[in-house]
C-alpha cells in the first residue's frame, strides 16, 4: 500500500523552491474558495489538473487516489444536486461549480505530497516564516500518512500469514470487519510513536530558541513568476 510515494522527479516543476510550490498551492486553494462562479473556476480547475503531469507525477501513481477522490465528488456533488433548492438551471450550475471547486482544490493539493520529499516539509514551511515547532508539526504531520499505512500494510501481511482471510473473494462488508480490529491498534500504534517523537524533541529543547534547517533552496526569479501566476489566480477570483 504505497500512499503518496515520493520520489525524485526532474523538470520545471521539481527544480522549483519548494516553497513556491506551496505559496502556489496556498493560491490556488485560496482562489478557489471565494468564488462559486463557473468561469474562473474553470480556469481554476484547468491550472491546477495541468501542475500534475508538469510535476512528472504519472497516471500510476495517482490512479487510486483519483478513483477515490472521483467517487467522492461524484457523490457530494449528487446529493447536493439533489437537496439544492431553485430552478433546475440553478441547480445545474451550483452543480457544475461545486464539481470544479472539488477538482481543484484536489488537484493543487495531491501534487505536494508526491513532489516535496517528507524531511523538506519542515525546512519549508520555516522558510515561508513559520516557527520551528509548527514546522516541525507540519512535518511529522506529513509523516504520518505513508508510516500509518507501512505499519497497516505489515500488519495485515502478518495477519494474513497466521491465516486471516483478507482476499478480495470474502467479499468487502466482510473484509472491512475484518480491517477494523487490526486498524485500531494500528492507529494507536502510530499515534504513540508521534509522542515518542514530540517527547524526544521536548528533551532536547526543540522550540526553546531559534535553530537552523539544512538544505535551504534559493528563492529566485522563477519562484518569483509563480508566485505572480498564483496572485494573479487569486485577484481572477476575487474580481469575478
């Protein structure tokens, strides 16, 4: 189970500061919530679905997390269809934005965690002027989906091993009831070792008094241009 894998990417996008991808992010995020209007939400969707192959993330990597995201759009976007009151040509609409609000706001935000490799999130964010310790909250935060799904994954194989069934032929209800007794204490499990961490860091006075991060990138004239294209997103949706 390989969720948000990072790995070394080349191209424009990868040779960005990560802290302009970020910013980007934080506009495109940030644009597309103070508008419900379909035409700058279309513009919107069509930036952000095209950071995607721009990052060199590929179809392989993000196909499930797509067919999730999907399903759950498809049905928010129905029942609010659904429950929404005016004309059918306001229904439709209100439809139609809520799908490209959705979208985007999926595609800006999944490209970050396949391109920003996990010990860079803290480095980051205290670039961007965050303090150290919710930087380094940002960054155990970061952390904590792929460790949870490793030790999750290793689990059922050792479960499966001393002859759980988990194969698909049992049937979903049934394997889901099955999940959810080895998905506890997982969680538990990696809850208690982000407090070992927290604790660590408390020992050793983390946060006590300004400290340096390694591997500071440059903010240069391309950051800059991006930085630009995501204001400029956010002054469309504001204007419309």
């Amino acid at each position: 189970m390989q969720v948000f894998q990072y790995r070394e990417r080349t191209g424009a996008y990868a040779a960005l500061d990560e802290r302009a991808r970020v910013l980007l992010t934080a506009c495109g995020v940030l644009a597309t919530l103070v508008t419900w209007n379909p035409a700058p939400l279309a513009v919107l969707a069509v930036v952000a679905v095209a950071i995607v192959p721009l990052a060199r993330v590929s179809w392989v990597e993000i196909r499930r997390f797509v067919f999730f995201a999907g399903f759950v759009i498809t049905l928010l976007v129905f029942f609010t269809w659904l429950t929404h009151g005016g004309t059918p040509d306001e229904r439709r609409a209100h439809a139609l934005a809520q799908s490209l609000r959705m979208v985007s706001l999926v595609a800006f935000t999944a490209v970050l965690p396949f391109t920003i490799e996990p010990p860079r999130w803290g480095a980051t964010f205290r670039g961007l002027g965050v303090s150290d310790r919710l930087s380094f909250a940002v960054e155990l935060a970061v952390r904590f989906v792929p460790t949870f799904a490793e030790r999750f994954e290793r689990t059922v194989r050792a479960q499966s091993a001393r002859g759980m069934d988990l194969s698909a032929r049992s049937g979903p209800i049934r394997r889901l009831r099955k999940l959810v007794p080895i998905l506890v204490p997982v969680l538990l499990d990696v809850i208690v070792a982000g407090e070992d961490v927290a604790d660590a860091m408390d020992l050793r006075a983390f946060g006590a008094r300004p400290r340096t991060w390694s591997g500071t990138r440059r903010f240069g004239g391309r950051e800059r241009v991006v930085l630009g294209l995501g204001l400029s997103l956010v002054a469309l949706a504001i204007a419309a």
